[in-house]
C-alpha cells in the first residue's frame, strides 16, 4: 500500500471519529436537564395595590391676596405662626385712603345741602302753584291762564331738581362708602384659623391687587393643618380600578421611618395632561388623575408640599391559590384533547383551533416541563392569583426569567438545590 493511500485512509478514518464524537456530544447536550427554579403551588394572602405619587396639603387653604394698592406698613405675623380667624395680619399705607374718605364725606355734605335747597324750592314752588290754582277755581278773573302755567311749569322744574339732588346725594354716599370699603382694606385680618404656611412680602414692600396675576399679588397663605390630605396622581391604566374609601398607605419622605394610614376620599373625574419626552425626541401626552387621600393621625410638624408615595389597596384575597408573576409566560399553543382550558381563553373560530398566543406556565412532571394554559386573578407585589388551570401542590417552573423565556414542551428541568429536592418530592 502506497504511503498516500495510507494517508488517505487515515484522513477518512479522522473524519468518521470526529463526526461520532460530536454526534455523542449532541445527544449528550439534547438530554441534558435545563437547571431552573422550582415552586409548588400553593395559597397565601394576597393584595393588589396601585402605587402613586404625590404631596402633601393642606384639605383647606386660602391665598391673601390685597384688594387695593398700597405701601406695606406693618406685618404682625411670621411664616410658622397660628393665627385665628379675624386675627390682624398686616397694614397697608392708609393715608391716601383717609382723605379718600374726607373727600367723600365733604362731597355727601355739600350734596345734602343741595338736595335741602332743592326740596325748599319744590316746597315753595308747589305753594305756589296750590294758590294760582285756587285763584283760579274761586274767580277766574283775579288770575290770568298764563300764571297759572307758569306756576305748574316752576313747580315741575323744582321737582326735578330735587330728584337731580337726590341722585347726586345719592351718588356722593356711594362713593363715600367705597371709600370707607377701601380704607377697611388697608387693615387685612385672618380669613380663617390656621397656620401662615407662607409670607411672600416684607414690610416696605408695595402690595399691589392680584386681580391680573395670582403670583404677584400674593401677601401670605393660610393654612388649615387640621385636616391633611395627600394628593397624588395616578395613571389611566389603573385609576378604573380605585374607588371611594379605599384603604391607603402612605410614605412621606420626611418620615421615613413611619408609615401614615389613610382612605381615598376623591377621585377627580377629569386628567391632569402632561407632556413627557420619548427616546425618539417626540412628546407624547401622560395622563393622570388627582386622588385625594385623608390621613387619619398626621404628624403635628407636617408641613405642605412635602413629597409622599401611596400605596392604595384596591383588593384583598386570603387563602388564594397562587404562582409567581415571573412564572407566567406568552406561549403558541395550541389545545389538545381533554386539556381544560379557560372558557374566555376558548376561540371556535377556524382561527381559533389551530394555535393561539395564552398565558400559562410551566408545569413539571417526572423531570420535563410542559406548558399549560391558566387564568389568573388579582396581582399581588410577587404572586397572581390563579382562578383556573392548576392545582395545589402541582410543581412549576418560577425561574430564572431567561430559562422561562426559551424553555419549550417536553424540555428536561431540573432544580437547583432544594428546588430539586422539592421536584422529586411532587
């Protein structure tokens, strides 16, 4: 035999091993068992909460706003204090305002005086006119029709400068009253009990009347701390499913080491729009929804504004049968004879009967894990509850989220640790 006859063989021989080692190794890695994390099924207390953002308020509040303009003079209380109702808060420059109200004074006294001499007149011109028209009835002759006229048309004009003065009267303790209305201004008192959560001027500063802009008018607000409230916002997706009186817990970043408890109290019927940037540059519009929430027993030193998190339970099970959120996964999957499916899950459409994307998980039985479809309920922080499709003390795979991901029917499983002493168990 030739020495390239013999290398030929030797080459062929190599080829036949290799393709026999790695045929070996193939079989030996397809039955080899995917390493996962093993759970029973079984019941516990579950509770589905809707968690939201927000701060703290006050229930009631009230913005000082002046009505007039004017320098401030005096402020008589500080940012922190508590002030009653009727409590007297700041002055305003009155000076202008006192001879507003002397003017107008003078102004009603020399109105009265002409409406006095105007009503004398009408008096004297209706006597005048009573005698021209008794000359007339007792003897014509001693009184010509003209007289007669003229004293109808003297008293006429009295009349109406009498009403003329009486509306000038009139005009003159209107303005005399507005001005008396804007000299009370100068002086502004508490509208309400409570503590002064924010002083926005100083003394010497120009209060000006905040009928334009809000912000710039502002002198101080009140706040009543009696009732607190934490209003946060709450999105589309999960505001449908909060009602009136749900229980609440809330966290308040200034007390981290205390949680606050509390009921919904109100549900705003209308969205708070706001714009939020994408990756893409494009804005798109997030819509949320104010929740009011009343704390039952607030900390005395709260204060307004404070940042807060809610917790607000929507719905409680005790005893649910239930699996890891992990553990649910999207399969095609399509039914075969006498698999108890979930009736709402059920397609009879042609469409229907051949394969369908339902949400299942992985059961294991003697090492290998089949997908099944289930129904589930409520969602707790870890668990769903499951209302169709398993049993209790069946065994599924709850983790890891990559082995769920890529795991098929009839794949070998085994557990890690207790995990697979747990499986052998089931």
């Amino acid at each position: 035999m030739s020495r390239r006859m013999k290398l030929g063989l030797f080459a062929g021989l190599l080829v036949v091993v290799v393709g026999v080692v790695m045929a070996l190794g193939a079989a030996k890695s397809k039955n080899k068992a995917v390493e996962v994390r093993l759970e029973q099924v079984g019941t516990r207390d579950l509770v589905s909460v809707v968690t939201a953002s927000g701060k703290i308020e006050p229930d009631l509040k009230v913005d000082v706003l002046s009505d007039i303009q004017g320098r401030i003079t005096k402020i008589a209380v500080k940012e922190g204090d508590v002030v009653r109702k009727g409590d007297f808060l700041l002055q305003i420059d009155a000076a202008i305002y006192e001879a507003a109200v002397s003017r107008s004074q003078a102004l009603v006294a020399s109105a009265q005086s002409d409406y006095l001499r105007a009503k004398a007149n009408q008096d004297q011109a209706k006597r005048a006119l009573d005698r021209s028209m008794e000359l007339q009835r007792t003897n014509s002759s001693l009184i010509t029709q003209e007289s007669v006229e003229q004293a109808q048309t003297g008293y006429d004009v009295a009349v109406a400068n009498t009403k003329a003065s009486q509306a000038g009267l009139d005009q003159a303790r209107a303005s005399l009253q507005e001005a008396q209305d804007n000299l009370r201004k100068t002086r502004i008192v508490a509208p309400l009990s409570g503590r002064i959560t924010r002083l926005a001027v100083e003394e010497g500063e120009v209060a000006v009347p905040g009928t334009f802009s809000r912000d710039v008018g502002l002198l101080m607000t009140i706040a009543d701390l009696s009732v607190i409230l934490a209003k946060v916002q709450v999105d589309e997706t999960d505001v449908v499913r909060l009602a009136d009186g749900d229980s609440v817990e809330v966290s308040i970043d200034a007390f981290p080491d205390t949680t606050f408890i509390g009921q919904v109290t109100k549900i705003s019927n209308s969205a708070q729009l706001t714009s939020t940037s994408t990756a893409s540059g494009s804005n798109d519009r997030a819509v949320d929804f104010d929740v009011e929430i009343t704390l039952r027993n607030p900390p005395k030193d709260i204060r307004p504004d404070l940042s807060c998190t809610a917790r607000i339970v929507t719905e409680t099970r005790r005893g649910a049968l239930s699996i890891p959120i992990i553990a649910l996964t999207v399969r095609e999957h399509q039914k075969v004879p006498n698999e108890a499916v979930p009736a709402e899950r059920t397609d009879t459409s042609a469409a229907g009967k051949a394969k369908k994307d339902v949400e299942g998980v992985f059961v294991v039985n003697d090492g290998q894990a089949m997908f099944r479809p289930v129904k589930v309920g409520i969602a707790g922080d870890e668990y769903f509850e499951v209302l169709e499709g398993l049993k209790a003390g069946e065994t599924i795979v709850a983790g890891t989220y990559q082995a769920i991901r890529d795991l098929r029917d009839s794949t070998k499983v085994k557990g890690a640790g207790a995990d697979s002493a747990r499986a052998k168990q089931s």
